[in-house]
C-alpha cells in the first residue's frame, strides 16, 4: 500500500478490532466529519422513547412547509407523525466523535486482510458491470469498491435502526445539527412518495444514512441512478444501482479516471505553506509545483490542474509514531465531498489501492 502502510497480522488485526467496533461507523457516508462536543451532549436532555412535542413551534412550522411547498397533506401528516418517539441511543452515539480518532486506530477498522480479499472478490464478480460503469461515469472501480466496504461491509450492514425515528429524533433532540436533519427529514419523505415506500419499514443507519452505499436521504435525491433499466432507483438490492450511484456521486464532484489519488511527501513539512495548507484540514490548498519543490520530490501534475492538500495521518506508536504526510489530489478531494473527512477519504484510496496489489 503506498507509503509503506503494512498489512499487519491477522492477531494485531484482531487486537485493534476489540477495542474499536466497526459496528457504529458504517453510517459515514454523505455525512460531514462532526466537531468537538461542547456543553451537555444531547443525550442527557432526553429520556429514551421520549414522545416528540408535535405542538412545538419547529413541528408546525415544519408540517406547514410540507404541506405548502410540497403539497402534503396535513391529516396524512398528523396520523404519520401520531407516535413518533426518540431514541436515546441515537443521540449517545451521535455525541461519540469517533473521527477524533489518530489514523492509526481509524484505517484498521476497515483495511483488513479479510476486507482486502473480499474486495477483489467482489471486483471479480461485477467485472462486466464494473468495465461499463467505468466507461460511463468515469471512476474506478476500486474506489467504488472501497466505498462499498466501507459504508456497508460491502452490502451485509446496512443499519438496523427505524429511518424515520431516526431523522426525527435528530431533528428534535440534536440542537447542534437540528436544521440539517429537519431537511434529511423532508427529503426522506420526498423519497418515499416518489418511490411508494413506506417511510416506517425503512431502516438505515443512526444518523440517517441508509442502503448499501449508505446515501443520506438528500444524496439519493440528488445523486442515485437507475443503472439496471427498471426505472427505479433501488440502493438496497440492486448492484448496478449501487455501484453506479457512487460513481455518479464522485462524478460530480469531478474524479478524472485514473488520475492520481495521492503521494506520501515524507514525515515532515519543510516550509510555513505547507505547514499552514494543512493545518486548514480539508479545504487546504496548494499548488503541486511548491509541493514538490519545498518536499524535493518529483511529482504528477494535478488533473484540470487543481491543487494539492496536505494530509497528516498519525503513525501508531508500536512502530515509532510521528505523522506521515501526504498530498491529496482532486480525486482525494471528491472522496472527501461523499464524506467530509480527510481521514475516511485516505481509508478509501488505501482500501482501493490495496485492491490493485
């Protein structure tokens, strides 16, 4: 894997996963990285199975625009809503950061001999699906694989949690993102009008994200294709959908196929921009020619000739710590706008690239 990232044995794989669960990260797709907690976590407001105040103001204000912009009905609405209750369990996981987490107890979570197997199996299998969805969106079929494992252990965890509690515990009890799930909420009732589902049999993950390649609800909307020709957009069981989903989604965010993902540029930054590029984490840039010569490292040259960010991933102390830093390209950063996270993005392209080896 570049930059010298070693597939550890199986009993240090095991070791690392006792201590931290991939159970509760799967939902990370089209969901931002969160910030520090500060306060009383939401948790501690509530009471579990708690019933939603549908008198409240927000609730009003809220069916109201359901019913004014979006034509629902309001008697549809109040019978729907009727017995809608939070999950406290939610929100506890919710205020957990797990992206605080140094890379080097973060990537193990996922980059395993076992998921590396399973993901070139998998490439295996969907060879013919996977030469036209390359041919059409552009994006390689590593990455999508990568994604895939990643968000949904390649299709077998897809969240067992009620979607629509989920969205309305969020959007009633998680004051910090309060306005982004009140509009997952909308679009997950948009959705399911649109494709005559049952908003109450949907499950997904906690933070809302559901199907194989765990879309947010407005990342459905705006992203999900039908690539199997049924006319219908189907993220839970049909692999061209799924597949071809995620390469539209990192289509539109400009991934050039083939093109560079990133470089290793050593353990330390040899100049103030550079150091101050990658302190302003995800939204960093540079241009690649002062990277390669503070560095003093040949590099590519960006495609479209975008810019370079500057990545810092935490080396476990087993092997003698310290940060490997890397440059990401214009493909790293299209991985980071499915999930806002430098960390996720670089689990992704090493997932990938452990796929081609």
């Amino acid at each position: 894997m570049p930059g010298g990232l070693p597939i550890k044995t199986l009993h240090y794989f095991r070791e690392i996963l006792k201590i931290f669960s991939m159970s509760t990260l799967f939902f990370l797709g089209s969901f931002p990285a969160f910030s520090a907690q500060t306060g009383p976590m939401a948790a501690d407001r509530v009471s579990d199975n708690q019933l939603i105040d549908l008198t409240s103001e927000k609730y009003n204000l809220f069916f109201q625009e359901l019913q004014d912009k979006h034509n629902f009905e309001e008697d549809a609405l109040r019978h729907l809503f009727k017995n809608v209750r939070i999950n406290r369990k939610i929100l506890t996981l919710m205020d957990r950061q797990w992206e605080s987490k140094p890379y080097y107890k973060y990537w193990p979570l996922f980059i395993t001999p076992l998921t590396i197997v399973k993901g070139k199996k998998e490439l295996r299998n969907h060879k013919h699906l996977f030469d036209r969805i390359e041919e059409q969106f552009g994006v390689d079929r590593e990455v999508i694989v990568a994604i895939w494992g990643i968000e949904s252990r390649f299709g077998t965890n897809m969240g067992g949690y009620a979607l629509f509690q989920a969205l309305n515990t969020l959007f009633d009890a998680y004051p910090r993102r309060s306005d982004f799930f009140r509009k997952e909420l909308i679009q997950y009732l948009l959705l399911c009008r649109e494709n005559n589902l049952d908003p109450l049999t949907i499950k997904g993950s906690y933070a809302g994200a559901f199907g194989q390649a765990q879309f947010m609800p407005s990342s459905f909307n705006e992203y999900a294709v039908d690539f199997d020709g049924d006319s219908r957009r189907d993220l839970i069981s049909s692999a061209d959908d799924i597949f071809a989903s995620i390469a539209n989604y990192l289509k539109r965010y400009n991934w050039v196929l083939h093109g560079p993902v990133f470089v290793e540029i050593g353990t330390a930054l040899k100049t103030d921009l550079l150091f101050d590029t990658y302190k302003k984490g995800r939204k960093g840039r540079v241009d690649w020619r002062e990277v390669s010569r503070a560095q003093g490292l040949p590099l590519p040259s960006p495609q479209n000739n975008g810019q370079l960010s500057i990545i810092g991933l935490e080396k476990t102390p087993l092997f003698g710590g310290g940060i490997r830093f890397v440059a990401g390209y214009p493909n790293l950063h299209a991985i980071t706008e499915y999930n806002h996270s430098n960390k996720y993005a670089m689990a992704v392209a090493e997932m990938a690239e452990a796929f081609k080896k």
